[in-house]
C-alpha cells in the first residue's frame, strides 16, 4: 500500500478502453489494452490506494468531459467520439452516461462492415492501410497530415476516404440516438480540417437528422484533458449517491 497517499483524496477514477465490466471494475477483452484484459483493475488499485476507485469507458468519459465542459445543460443529448489507435463512442442523455442493461452500450466501433469492422476502417491502423491503397506505403497520420498540407494529392484522398468512412458510422450513430451535439476527439481529431468535407458528405447523403437539423460537430479543444475531468466527474457523481 502507498503510505503517501492524501488523505483528502476521496476516490481515483479511471478512463480505459473497454469493452469493460464497469460496475465490478473489471477490464474484459480490450483489443487496444492486451497487456491489462481481464485484469480487476478496481480491486488492484484499492489494494494499493486507500481510496473508492470507479472505472469507465474512455469515450464515456471524454463524452462526460465535454458535455461539462461545453455548457452541461445546453445539450439533452451530446455525443462524442474518439479518433486514435481505436474508435469510441459515448452518449450523455440529460448529464448521464448511457451505459445500456449491462454496462456496454456504444461499443459501436467493434460491429461487422465489410471485411471487418468499423474500427479497422476508422482508427490509425484503418488510415495506414489506406495510404498503402493511395500512396504506396505504410505512412503514419502524422506525416500524411502534413503531406495532405503540402498538397499531396494523394495523402489528401486518404483523408477523404477517412472523413467518408466517419460520417458512414456517424450517421448510423445520429439515426439511432439522434443527439443534438456530438464533439470529436483523439490524435486523429487534429486532422479534423482535412477530414470534415468528406464527412459532411455522408452525413448529408445518409442522415436525414444531421441534414434537417444542423447537428453541431466539432473538434475538440480539451481532446484528452476531457477524459481526465470525466474521471474525476465520475468520482463525484458515484459519491452523490
């Protein structure tokens, strides 16, 4: 046990990739984290920390993040997702995570199209194997950014496919939940420039939602730091009740 630890500290919060048992603090079968799967992260860490510790989905709680940060009680239903190594989605209804029956609900990203799913489409991975089709080589998003920025012809028709291939899931994500605001974060995210005309395309062709109502998406500005104050948010709200 860590003999330092604050004693004004009244709980820890965890952000991680899921799928997770959140109510028993448990990290089942993450793709993204195989180093920690199956792991009782809450009881590992009460173990060392005389503190309460609550584990999320990270893209709950970016969303929880954003949805405080961006004004609380202007949205009834705000969406966001996160653009990385993965792709995640959350959804706050009336300042609450949704979290489904059991605990899983948006775990979106790991649904069937195609040849696989829509995380291996729209994540870093999904945009290497994109420059291979385009350029001819495995290039990270970095390097195809400013490639795209340097008007490569190109590197620019891998971020079209990208913001294409976002705004597919998005409108299956509108369609169903139809939020009113939807925040993307993530690495990825600060391409948001190159990627969000292809985007709109989409959203425009497949979301009725998204073309009557003008839903608001928008780049974060926080990006991780909103996880972070969504973990600490979840402290709070776990020790209101």
């Amino acid at each position: 046990q860590i003999k330092t630890f604050k004693k004004d500290i009244t709980g820890i919060g965890i952000s991680c990739p899921g799928p997770l048992d959140s109510q028993n603090g448990i990290i089942l079968e993450t793709p993204n984290l195989k180093l920690l799967q199956n792991i009782k992260i809450k009881e590992e860490v009460e173990r060392r920390f005389p503190a309460p510790t609550y584990i999320e989905n990270d893209a709950n709680l970016f969303s929880l993040g954003e949805w405080y940060a961006n004004g609380e009680n202007k949205s009834k239903v705000f969406g966001g997702v996160t653009l990385g190594t993965g792709l995640g989605f959350g959804i706050i209804i009336n300042g609450k995570i949704f979290t489904g029956s059991h605990g899983l609900a948006t775990e979106y990203a790991i649904s069937p199209v195609n040849d696989g799913n829509w995380e291996s489409q729209i994540s870093i991975s999904g945009i290497i194997k994109s420059a291979l089709k385009h350029v001819g080589r495995d290039i990270d998003p970095k390097t195809l950014y400013q490639m795209a920025i340097d008007e490569d012809k190109n590197a620019i028709l891998v971020w079209n496919e990208f913001g294409y291939n976002l705004g597919l899931a998005l409108s299956h994500f509108i369609n169903m939940l139809d939020p009113d605001t939807i925040s993307i974060g993530g690495g990825i995210s600060a391409a948001f420039n190159l990627f969000e005309a292809d985007m709109i395309k989409a959203l425009n062709k497949f979301s009725p939602s998204y073309k009557k109502f003008s839903i608001n998406i928008f780049e974060s500005k926080k990006k991780e730091l909103s996880s972070q104050l969504g973990a600490a948010l979840l402290v709070k709200i776990n020790q209101k009740h």
